[in-house]
C-alpha cells in the first residue's frame, strides 16, 4: 500500500528525517513509534503531502487510485455547528455521494450518534476525538492515518477508540498509527516501526519482534549471590541471567515453566520473598532500543 525509500527532511542543519525506508502492506494496522523528535509526524506529513521532502520518495499503493483520511494533531472543526454539519463539510470536500449514509455510519461506528444535532462545543474531549477519527474514516477510505488518536483520552475513551479501529481494519483497509501509547500499539498493531532522532532503528511484525520467553524476577532471604550460582549451574533451563542489587531476572528458555525454577529453590533450601512471572512487553522492546546507544547524525 506505502512504499517509503531513502526519505530525508532537513530544517536548515537539523535532519528531521534520514533516510527513512518502509514498506507497509495492505490490511496491516501499521504502527510508528519514537520519543518526541523522533520524526514520527515529519514522515506523517510527507507522506500526506502538507511538507516536502528534501530527498528520497514514497509511492501510495504502486500509483494505482486509492483514497485516504487523516488525523493529524488536533481535531479542527467549527465549534457553533453541529457534529452531523461538521461531518456533511468533511463529506463535501471529499466528494463523498450519499453522503447521509455515511455520515449516519460515520457517527454511529464514533458511538456518537446520539449526539449527531450537538454542537462541537459541547462535547467532551474523547468525543471530540472520537468525532476527528469518524472525519477521517468518512467514506470507507482504503487508508487511513492517525497521529495520537488516544491522546488525552480517560480509559473508557481509549476502549473505545481501539474498538473503532479494529472494526475498520476488519474490513481488509490499512491504517497507519503515530503513537506513544505503547500497551495501545501492542494492543492493536500487527506491525510496527520504531524511530529515533529521524532514523528506523527496527521494523517488523509485533510478533516476531517481541521475545515470548518467560521473565521471573526473583528475590530471596538467603544470598543472592548464591542464588545466582546455583541458577547459572543449571543454564540449560536457562537463556538470560541477570542479577540487580537484591533481586535476580531471568529469562527460560522456551519450553521451561516456572514451577520448573520454583522446584529448584525449594530443592536447594531457598525462602523465597518475590516471585514475579512476566512477558516481554512492547515497551520492554522499545525502551531497550530507544535508550541504547543507537545515535543517528543530526547535524547536516
């Protein structure tokens, strides 16, 4: 559906964007990540043509016709008009036929149309945001781009949004998600890229990039330094060992169950005070990466 190849954005002697390949397929729920700076909506408004690159190129679906919508930062609608006038607007410009059809379906896939006769101003800040995605999604669109579409949302919004996109992707369209909110990105992408100071430090599918191995963290009354020699002997139940301060992390290696390392505690005299049986989270991955010592050059 996108194909990205050697963009480059520069701001005087500031590189916004370097290099930036990607390729990302129809039906994907493709997700970008990066700290503030990191080029997330830089690559965004190339891709939508708001801003020029300063080299490199991108195709939309192998130049064949296809339609898009978009939320970038702030929803911007007229506050004194109504959500059903708001959208008829969007609808027009997009040169949308049937156009109450869609708007109707529009607002109800939103949860918003009940409050299809308010007026802008008087909704909340997770309808308003809700009400911006329903804009983006009008006329069933082949894709769809959405920069932060959770920001500033209570839980109950951040439901709702996550159920909105996955009915839409349900549908064979792409959508393409700038975010922060990784639990939501795990949650709803099937793949993912994440950015640093303007590069692509790793892209893939979410599932191949996170380790599904079991992590224990582990703590005891005894010496933890013992503790730890007596796990580093039995390595073959073991793929990672690590030990900070008081408490010792481990990663099994795949097929080992934690009752396996709870048998060798009690085996060899250990009272155990912590016990802790966790996944490898989307965060975990990104955290590694962002904080390592993966530096890009910024000055041009």
């Amino acid at each position: 559906m996108l194909k990205i190849n050697n963009l480059v954005k520069n701001y005087g002697r500031i590189c916004a964007l370097n290099s930036v390949s990607l390729q990302i397929n129809a039906g994907e729920v493709f997700g970008i990540l990066g700290p503030n700076g990191s080029g997330k909506t830089t690559l965004l408004s190339i891709i939508l043509d708001v801003i020029k690159p300063t080299s490199g190129s991108y195709t939309w679906n192998n130049g064949k016709k296809f339609s898009r919508g978009a939320l970038i930062e702030q929803p911007n609608f007229y506050p004194f008009m109504t959500l059903y006038q708001n959208l008829k607007i969007s609808a027009m410009i997009k040169g949308i036929d049937n156009i109450d059809n869609e708007i109707f379906k529009a607002l109800k896939n939103a949860d918003l149309y009940e409050f299809r006769y308010a007026h802008f101003s008087q909704l909340s800040l997770g309808m308003k945001q809700r009400l911006a995605i329903a804009s983006a999604m009008l006329g069933n669109p082949d894709v769809v781009i959405l920069d932060e579409p959770t920001n500033g949302l209570d839980p109950s919004g951040i439901v709702l949004v996550r159920n909105i996109i996955k009915n839409y992707v349900n549908d064979g369209k792409t959508i393409i998600i700038a975010s922060h909110m990784l639990s939501e990105v795990e949650k709803i992408c099937t793949d993912i890229a994440i950015m640093k100071n303007g590069n692509i430090i790793t892209n893939g599918k979410i599932k191949d990039l996170l380790d599904t191995s079991t992590i224990l963290k582990i703590s005891v009354n005894q010496d933890i330094t013992l503790l730890y020699n007596i796990l580093n002997d039995n390595r073959q139940l073991i793929k990672k060992l690590d030990i900070f301060g008081n408490e010792i992390t481990m990663r099994l290696d795949q097929g080992i169950e934690p009752s396996q390392i709870s048998q060798l505690l009690f085996n060899n005299g250990f009272t155990v005070n912590k016990f802790e049986v966790t996944k490898q989270t989307l965060e975990d991955v990104f955290l590694n990466l962002v904080n390592s010592n993966h530096e890009s050059q910024q000055i041009v």
